[in-house]
C-alpha cells in the first residue's frame, strides 16, 4: 500500500463470523455486482482475506467476496484488520479495487478521486492519480472543478510520501542561503537539505551569478511570507525546513572504515546472512563517492526511472535502519 497512507496499518489474519460483518462504502457507483458473486461462489479455493475495519466491523475490501462466502452457507470468513482513520479507510478500498479483483469503472475511479479530493486535499494529484488509477491530469482538472472556500493548501505530499510546497520560493531561498554558505557542495547536496530538486538548485545558482535573485517574477517572496498569517507562516516554515538528520551526513572514508571494521568481525563473516550484508553495504559504500559524476551521465528519458528506482532502494534501507534502532531501544529499555 503507498506509504502516503501513514497513519493506517494492518493486523494478523483472524477468522471472525460472517454475521459480525457489515457490508462498507464502496466506491463502485452501481453498487454490488451479483454476477460477480456468483462467479466467486463457484471457486472451491481459499479467496484472499477481505479488509475490515477493527472498529466498525465494517468491511473496506471484499464484499463480494463476503457476499460470495454467505451465498456458500459459510458461517466464518478470513479478513485483515485495517487500524487507522475512516478516512484512509476509503483510499485502501479504492486502490484495492483499482490494482486487483473486479475492477472500478472509469466513472467509479474519477467518482473516487473526487471524493479524496474533498478529504485529502493536502495528497498531491499524482498520489491520488496512483491510488484512483487515473492519469495526474484528470485528477488536476477533476481539482479545479472541485475544489471550493476551505483551508488553504501550502503544501502537499506526493507518492513518494514527501512534503512539497505548491509554491518553490520557499525552497529556493533557503537553496540560495545554503549555496552562499556551501558554495562548493555539490547540487545533490543542496538540493536534499533545501528540499527541492537539484534542477531547482542549478537554476538557482545560475540565477545569482548573474546577480539575479533566487527567486523568478511571479512567485511569493519572503517579503509576502512575512506578510501571511501566522498559521500560514508555520506552514510555510514547515515546508522550507525539510528533514535534515540531526547530526552531519557521514563522509564516504568514514563509512568505508566502519565497513573495514564490520568486515573483520566474526561474528558477521561466519554467517551467511552475515556475509550477505556485508556485500549489500560494500556495494553500497564503493561506489558512493562517484554519485556526484554519474549524474551528468543519466539519459533524460530515463532520469524518472533511476529517480524513482534510487529513491526505493534509499527508501529500503530508511526503514532496515529504523528497525535496528527500534530493537536497540527494545533492548535498552530491558536492561535499563
């Protein structure tokens, strides 16, 4: 499930009766299918558990599929507990229903957009496009039609689950506060502590050599910034400051001694998985100094392939750190 969806998550499989289930909202603008019941009331293997939400009973993904088990006379159904805000409740019933089983009509998924428009302004249109199975355009266009007075959007997150403000001047600034500071980083560097890409960092740069300012006619200025509510300050302080670890990135001859000393280790080198490691993070360190020059070399037609792709594998390996920290703290709070 996209990782947008941050604050849901999923219990173990339980076996529950059919008769504690209540049928859910779904997506689908005629309702139910009964043909589609029928067929899966014929299929003698398992079908994969249905989404329920814990609090409500009330099924989020596999309703026909729970229909189907009723139509057979069975008393109990295998499903996945979904733990989160009702809200998020409807994107896994749409996404769900977009990547598999009986498919949403266009209708339904353009129907489906607009209603997570209207309760998650803040996903970006390629986050909802992902989710509704549409294309980002539809999805702007189905935005423009929709939207009404309400808050104000500074910002909004994208697939990928980062924060982007709708507007780059807030980025470029602090992307011309960094460069004067480190002027000889590199634009990967500054792009990832200012938060914006490093086209949006070259440009940048380019633009004060020529004694420019940072910041193209038309966009918001920090002047207009200043001038903003308190409440729309914050969430333009918010946007700006992306999240920079709290200590200084490690430098690559550091971590090549830290895997020299990793590597003479027993306890990593008479284990298999231990060697596996290993090599994961050898090939991860040898070539990390020569990041910088590959950029220039990447085909346009493939820099959002290897964007996303690099972005996955940094991804990976966040959340393989987060969980050692986590065993970690588990292990302090037993000693301690």
């Amino acid at each position: 499930m996209a990782e947008f969806i941050a604050a849901a998550g999923r219990a173990r499989t339980l076996t529950v009766p059919t008769a504690s289930l209540v049928p859910g909202d779904t997506p689908r603008l005629a309702g139910l299918s009964k043909e589609h019941i029928a067929r899966l009331a014929e299929i003698d293997n398992p079908l994969p558990p249905i989404l329920v939400d814990h609090r409500t009973m009330r099924v989020i993904d596999g309703t026909h599929r729970l229909m189907a088990a009723c139509l057979r006379g069975r008393e109990t159904i295998e499903v996945e507990f979904f733990e989160g805000p009702s809200d998020d409740a409807f994107l896994y019933a749409v996404q769900a229903n977009v990547t598999h089983g009986y498919p949403l009509s266009q209708a339904d998924r353009r129907a489906a957009a607009k209603r997570i428009i209207g309760s998650h302004p803040h996903l970006s249109d390629r986050a909802i496009a992902q989710i509704a199975g549409l294309g980002a355009k539809t999805v702007a266009t189905l935005r423009e039609r929709t939207e009404g007075p309400g808050p104000v959007i500074q910002a909004r997150i994208g697939r990928d689950g980062r924060v982007r403000p709708l507007n780059s001047a807030a980025g470029r600034l602090r992307a011309a506060e960094l460069i004067d500071k480190q002027p000889h980083a590199s634009l990967r560097e500054l792009a990832r502590m200012a938060g914006v890409s490093p086209a949006t960092v070259s440009d940048v740069r380019k633009r004060l050599k020529a004694g420019l300012e940072p910041v193209p006619g038309g966009q918001s200025t920090v002047s207009e910034v200043a001038c903003a509510s308190p409440a729309a300050r914050q969430q333009v302080t918010q946007v700006a400051e992306p999240a920079v670890p709290a200590e200084p990135a490690m430098a690559v001859s550091d971590a090549a001694l830290l895997l020299t000393k990793l590597s003479r280790d027993p306890s990593l080198r008479q284990h298999d998985a231990g060697r596996k490691l290993l090599i994961l993070l050898r090939s991860c360190t040898s070539g990390a100094s020569d990041l910088n020059n590959l950029i220039n070399v990447v085909p346009p037609h493939c820099t959002p392939q290897i964007m996303e792709l690099a972005r996955q594998v940094a991804q990976m390996w966040l959340d393989f750190a987060k969980e050692l920290q986590t065993e970690v703290q588990e292990l302090q709070a037993e000693l301690g």
